[in-house]
C-alpha cells in the first residue's frame, strides 16, 4: 500500500482513461468513490488502500494551497486559466462578479 501509488493512479492513470475517470466520479458519496478508486486501481495493477484514499479526503490543505485555490489558480509552478474542483458537500449561497467586492 503506497499513497504515491494512489497519486501516480490519480494523475497518470487516470487522466489517460476518461471513461474510467467519469465512472468513479459518478459514484457519489465518499465511501462508494473510495471503493471504485480501490478496485479500479488494483485492475490497473496500482496498490493502495481505501484508508490511504480517506486520508487524502481529510487532509488539510497547505498555506500555499489554500493561496493557489484562493487565488483561482492551480497550485505548482505554472499559472493555468482554470480550476476543477469537485465540490461535495458544499452549498453555495450566492455569486458576485468578480471586481464588485460583493456589493
């Protein structure tokens, strides 16, 4: 069991299998996409565990990760024009253009 094994899966894998990746996200609730991850993974001959998985889910994301979210860009050494995040569990309650300072 190895997290760099679940990162290699997340983003070498699975970005080379579409079909793949739109399967696992249409499972839902984290447990049920914890388990799809697994078993796809062990499929593709990765090792990893869905503990490991939970981890990820509950980690805390660093100062310059939170910047990079913050900010609209994606963390790393390259800016990119846009940011998929999942949103699970999150309502959003209203949008204000950006620039109108919420007014």
């Amino acid at each position: 069991m190895s997290r760099t094994e679940l990162e290699r899966f997340c983003n070498e894998y699975l970005p080379a299998h579409p079909e793949l990746k739109l399967e696992i996200n249409a499972r839902g609730d984290r447990q049920r996409l914890a388990k799809a991850l697994v078993t796809a993974g062990k499929e593709a001959g990765f090792d990893f565990s869905e503990a490991e998985i939970h981890e990820v889910f509950n980690a805390e994301l660093s100062d310059s990760e939170l910047e990079a979210v913050a900010g609209g860009r994606k963390a790393g050494k390259e800016q990119h024009e846009y940011l998929i995040i999942k949103l699970n569990d999150v309502l959003i309650t209203g949008v204000a253009p950006s620039g109108s300072g919420g007014s």
